[in-house]
C-alpha cells in the first residue's frame, strides 16, 4: 500500500501545529469581506477539504475560534498566542478551511479559481503586473515577471 502523504502546518509562533492529507475538495482565493478583514489581505488563500483529513498535532488548547452570529458557513480560528490564522470548521461542521499560507511545505496542487470576484478590493492588482523583488526593495535587482 502506498504512503499517503501529508503535510503539516503551524502558526507564527510555532505553539499549534496541525496535519492534513489529501485529496482537498478545492484550492481557491476567496475575495469576500470577511476572508479580507481576517487575512488584512486582499484575499484568501483557502484549501477546503473534509474534516477527518485534518488534525492537530501540538497546541489544540492555544486555539481559538470566532464565528459572525450573521453568518452561514464562515468562522475564523487563530493561535492564541500570536494571533495567526488557523485551520477552521465551518459553522456547517461539513468542511474544513486551511489558510494556504500556515502550511509549512506546499500542499502539491494551485488554487482553481477566486470566489466572490466582485467583492474583490477595489486596489487590488494583478501580481503579475508589479514590480517583483527577492528581498526589499533596494536590497536586491527588481525582475519583473510579464
């Protein structure tokens, strides 16, 4: 029987630490309000997958959750030492969402698609279209990756 791989993730601090296996249901950029407000970005990088793929391995206790009364589905989970976002069920219990970026290695697969387009921020840019540098600027040559 072949390995199943999986992969880990952590928070900012390193206090909690989670694995998933996969196969994910989706990789997607959500645009929304509330996936903006709790990335401070200009979207989610979320991986959607089913609940008993995932599990926490180091901190369970340290996490905390948040969950909008006006809500269907969405809710938030952070460390709650260093505030990084989390892995977190949604209200549904159905689905689990995995902020792309608290993986430590990649997860193998890119995002399929962006959700809630015309919610999208108003300054958002295309990455492409920007200046690209391997540290500060300043500190290295800009390339630019059209």
């Amino acid at each position: 029987m072949p390995d199943i791989k999986s992969y880990s993730g952590s928070c900012l601090c390193g206090s909690v630490r989670y694995e998933i296996t996969p196969p994910y249901s989706t990789f997607q950029y959500c645009h929304c309000s509330r996936c903006r407000k709790i990335t401070g970005s200009a979207h989610a990088s979320n991986i959607i997958m089913p609940p008993e793929q995932f599990r926490w391995t180091q901190g369970e206790a340290l996490v905390g959750r948040f969950e909008p009364s006006d809500s269907k589905h969405f809710a938030t989970s952070f460390c709650k030492q260093c505030g990084s976002s989390l892995p977190w069920l949604a209200k549904t219990r159905k689905a689990l969402v995995v902020p792309a970026g608290t993986l430590d290695d990649g997860p193998d697969t890119n995002p399929e698609r962006n959700l809630f387009w015309d919610s999208r921020a108003s300054w958002y840019v295309f990455p492409q279209q920007l200046d690209a540098f391997e540290t500060l600027p300043g500190k290295s040559e800009a390339c630019r990756l059209d």
